[in-house]
C-alpha cells in the first residue's frame, strides 16, 4: 500500500522516509517542497573582520525576520 505523501505534513514525511529508506517517492515529495534558491539569502564571504562583524549582524537579522530561531 503506497501512502499519500502530497497530504503529510513535512514533519510525517520526514519520518515516513527514515522508516522507509529503500522508497524513493517520499524522497521526491519532499525536494519537490523544498524552498527554491530565489527565495535564499546569499552571502558573499566577508574580507575583514570588520565586514565578518556587520556581516553577521545582517545574517542574525535575516535569521530572525525568517522566524527561524526566536533565541539567536
């Protein structure tokens, strides 16, 4: 019997794939979900530590605007 993976939630379909390894369709549905890179934030790597230091304050904001973590 093949579940239907469109109607779990990400967390039931991550689990549903660790238990079943060997099925690829779980694998899909959740790359399919995956959020595209247009939607990233890309980071150039900082060249001083002045710009390591602003850089990590736009990350920590980014972060938190993204409701990621509430305790960073």
């Amino acid at each position: 019997m093949q579940s239907n993976f469109e109607t779990m939630t990400v967390t039931e379909l991550k689990s549903y794939a660790l238990s079943h390894r060997h099925e690829v369709e779980p694998l899909r549905e959740l790359y399919r979900r995956r959020t595209p890179d247009a939607e990233a934030v890309w980071f150039q790597a900082p060249q001083t530590p002045e710009e390591e230091e602003q850089q990590i304050k736009v990350i920590q904001q980014v972060i938190m605007n993204k409701g990621i973590t509430k305790n960073f």
